[in-house]
C-alpha cells in the first residue's frame, strides 16, 4: 500500500497558518461511471462502506462517508452514481442524484480515469474532448463551489509523462481550485490530497460525532454487500436488473448475532435461474461471501437468508424504484 492515511497529519510538513482551525465540510465525488470515486472514498476513510466491482453503474445511491482527523477537521464525503447519459428510468435517477449532490456540499472532486481518459483524447484527436465528460464540464460551469479534479488510475499509466498534457488540457478547459494525480487503489498521493481538501473546507465544528462513518442504515449496507456479490458472480443485463431489498434485520443481542433475511428481485425468470445456479449453487455464494463481508463490517455474526424473487420491469416501475431505495 502506498501511503497509510490513518497515519495522524501531525506529521506533514504542513505551514500554512490558515489550516491552524478546524476545518469541516461536505464533499462530492462526481464523475463517470467506474473512473474510481468509491475506491477513493473507501480508501480515505479506511473502510470498505461503498460496493465497488469493475462493473460501471455499482453505486446507484448517495452514500455519505464520514472522515474525521483528531484536531484537523472532518470530511464527510458524498459518494455519486456516475454521470452518464440514459433513457432508463433507473438511470436517469441515479444521474439526478449525482447532480442533486454538486449543489449541495462546500467542495467538488471530479475524478477521472486517467488512462482511459487519455486513450479516449488519443481516438478523438486534439480539441476534443469526450461527448460524456462535456456534459460534466458544462454542469460544473454552473457551479460556485470550489473544484478539484482528480485523475485517478495513474497506477495503470504507461508512463508518467503522459499526466502533464492532460493537465495542460483540462486546466485550459476550467478553472479546478486544485488538479491531484492519485491512485485510490494503491493510495498514491491520498494524503495529499486529505490535506488539500481540508484546507478548502470552511473552519467550523465537527459537523458530526467524531465516530460517526455513515448515515447509511444498516439495512442498506446489507443489501448493498449482497449486490455487491451478484455484480460479482453474474454477467451481461444481469447486474442492472438486480435490486436487493432486506426483509428483516434484526439484532439478536441473546445470540449476539444479527439476523438478516434479504429478497434478491430480478426482472425476468430466465435471470432468476442465473442468480440461482446449477442446483442453488451461486445463489450459496453469494450468500456466503456476502455474509462474510457483513460479519466483518457490522464486526458480529451474521445469520443469512436469501430469496430469489421475479419482479418484471421494476426498473422502470416509479412505485418500485421507491420500495427499493431509488428516490
Ligand atoms: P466508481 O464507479 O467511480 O465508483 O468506480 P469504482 O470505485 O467502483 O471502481 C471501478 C473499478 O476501477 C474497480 O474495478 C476498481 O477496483 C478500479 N479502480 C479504482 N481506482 C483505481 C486505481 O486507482 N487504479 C486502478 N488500477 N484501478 C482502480
Ligand atoms: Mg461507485
């Protein structure tokens, strides 16, 4: 792992007078579906809270992630579902939630893949710049708040040299408060970056306890580890025709064991078959690995069920975007 961020700040050669205050505020991850911002939060508070797969479309919800550095600040970051252009009903809410976040906090990061950006600029040719990253670029016009722009993923560049033109290119294009390489996988430049956002957070209290890492209910985390997996363990339309809802979460302080019963709904049966398995045999794991995924986040055993449910057309149902968390 590249540079431990639970380290305390103390240690930073950090000067300047104006980061003596606590600094406190809300930031957003916005971006493309699967440039990294998940990755990137996790990394940053420590803990595997947002699902990540290499799927694009994994985070459809606003997950708020809350970071707190004794004497520092406080960062509660807020997770997006990438920005992407679609007709689907599902999609379409996920993007309004991205964008609803970019009005709603002190800071934006926009992440990007940096070397998917670059082979992208590569087909283009010179003055353009991809149609879907375009539309981001006209949204954060409008916008007051200070942004960053992250390029992620420079683990998976050829060759470093390759970073400067980009940013040449993107800073021309507006005017980022800051532009940080990073890699949110291998924890390139994370702290860094920690520090840079914290000096751009407004001075203030804690804007929550110091404890605190999420507002998320239990029951969504839940339901989101078993998502996770049969992102995982499924293939094609599978991943964008599943939604998992928890039937009942109960902590049993007698067994000293959480109890979870979840209803995993696919759109057609042919989908349920898939999710279901040769003789029930990946319906078993994914109820094992998620299981597994719960014990260790909610730190108790967990008692697991799980039932395979077809509910056609959810995804464009208004009524059932709500029952499963979709707003
Ligand atoms: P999101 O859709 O923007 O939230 O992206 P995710 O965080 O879900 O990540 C999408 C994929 O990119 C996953 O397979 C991650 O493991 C991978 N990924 C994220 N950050 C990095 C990085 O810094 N380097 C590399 N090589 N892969 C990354
Ligand atoms: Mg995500």
């Amino acid at each position: 792992m590249g540079n431990d961020i639970t380290k305390p700040l103390e240690n930073e050669e950090n000067t300047d007078p104006k980061n003596s205050g606590y600094h406190a505020g809300f930031v957003a991850l916005i971006g493309q579906p699967n440039v990294g911002k998940s990755t990137l939060m996790n990394r940053i508070l420590g803990v595997d809270l947002a699902i990540i797969t290499a799927k694009p479309q994994t985070t459809r919800n606003r997950i708020l992630g809350v970071r707190s550095f004794p004497e520092k600040g406080q960062i509660a970051f807020v997770d997006t579902p990438g920005i992407h252009r679609s007709k689907k009903q599902l999609n379409k809410r996920m993007v309004a939630t991205a964008l609803a976040a970019i009005t709603e906090v002190d800071l934006i990061c926009h992440v990007i893949d940096a070397d998917a950006y670059i082979k992208q600029m590569a087909r283009l040719g010179k003055d353009e710049i991809p149609a879907s990253e375009a539309f981001i670029f006209r949204k954060l016009a409008e916008v007051e708040q200070p942004v960053f722009l992250i390029l992620n993923k420079v683990d998976k560049l050829d060759a470093k040299e390759q970073l400067l033109p980009l940013i040449l290119d993107l800073s021309a294009r507006f005017d980022f408060a800051e532009i940080l390489p990073v890699s949110a996988q291998k924890g390139d430049n994370i702290r860094r970056l920690v520090e840079v956002i914290l000096e751009h957070l407004p001075e203030s209290d804690p804007l929550f306890p110091e404890d605190m890492l999420t507002d998320q209910a239990e029951r969504f985390i839940a339901a989101e580890f078993i998502r996770e997996q049969v992102l995982e363990q499924t293939h094609e339309e599978v991943p964008y025709s599943v939604a998992v809802e928890i039937e009942r979460f109960v902590d049993n302080r007698d067994k000293n064991m959480i109890e979870v019963s979840a209803i995993i709904h696919v759109e057609r049966t042919s989908q349920k078959g898939i999710v279901i398995g040769k003789g029930g045999a990946r319906l078993q794991s994914i109820g094992t690995k998620s299981r597994k995924r719960m014990q260790a986040f909610f730190g108790k055993k967990i008692y697991l069920e799980t039932f395979v449910r077809v509910e056609s057309e959810w995804s464009e149902d208004p009524e059932a975007l709500g029952r499963f968390g979709y707003e």
